[in-house]
C-alpha cells in the first residue's frame, strides 16, 4: 500500500492490480475450459507476462469492453489492439486468429470436428457461468465505484 504523504491525515490508497488480477483469473479459466474440451492451450506464459506488463488502466477497460462485448468477444488481445491484428501481440505468438496456421484457427476447428458445425470458444460448456461470473463481478465494482 502506497501512503498518500498530503497535509492531510495518513490515507491509505491501495495499489493492488484489481483489474489486471480478473483479467488473469478470465484468462486462466478459460484456458481451463478450452483445454478440458479439446487439450488445447489458448493461454501461455509469455501471454500470462504480457498481460502482467499492462497497465492496470487498460486492464479496466479491457475487462470492461469483454463484459459489455456486442460481438461476445471474450478475447483481451482483441480488446486491446481492435481490427489491428497485424500488430497484436497474441497474433504474434500464435499466429493472426484467421490464418490457417494459428492456434485459434486450429483451436475452432477442432471444435467444429468436435461438435459437427461451427462451434466458437463463447458457447463451450462452462463459458457461460463463466461469463456470468465475470458480470457479476464487473457490475459489483461498478456499483462499489458510484459509492
């Protein structure tokens, strides 16, 4: 905890990383969900390093924008560098989500070989109480910051 040194008596101002901690907890649950399904990994550790680099800010926003995502993007790299998939990060790594030799591509078909149709990482099993969990979470912050 940082102390706020003002005239004003000692504060306390906490410096935990709330957001960048549920992005992480997102992240490895989701992992958990994907591998059970199909034994596949979505999320490394060079990814888990990343995300430990990003400031707790874009954490919030990020978090965020996947709770209120029109397009059920459950993604923060997604969030994170938009339509720009050419500079981001997670393409880098695992190759750009649409091209044939990525880790997303072969993640998706492996569940349409699976399930017999297009089948998307959002409607495993476990997604949506997971995504549940993730609302809940987010409109509890919420309602704690309007206090």
């Amino acid at each position: 905890m940082k102390i706020n040194k003002s005239k004003k008596r000692n504060t306390y101002t906490p410096t935990i990383e709330l957001y960048k901690n549920l992005l992480l907890w997102f992240m490895f649950e989701k992992n958990k969900i994907v591998k059970s399904e199909i034994g596949r990994v979505c999320f490394s550790r060079e990814d888990y390093k990343e995300v430990e680099d990003w400031s707790e800010t874009d954490c919030k926003e990020i978090f965020e924008n996947i709770c209120n995502a029109d397009d059920s993007s459950s993604c923060p790299w997604c969030h994170k560098f938009g339509e720009d998939c050419y500079t981001c990060s997670y393409g880098e790594r695992h190759g750009i989500c649409d091209e044939y030799d990525s880790r997303y591509f072969h993640i998706q078909e492996k569940l349409t070989d699976k399930y017999g149709y297009d089948m998307r990482i959002n409607e495993l099993d476990g997604m949506d109480e997971l995504a549940d969990g993730v609302s809940i979470i987010s409109d509890a912050l919420r309602y704690q910051e309007d206090d």
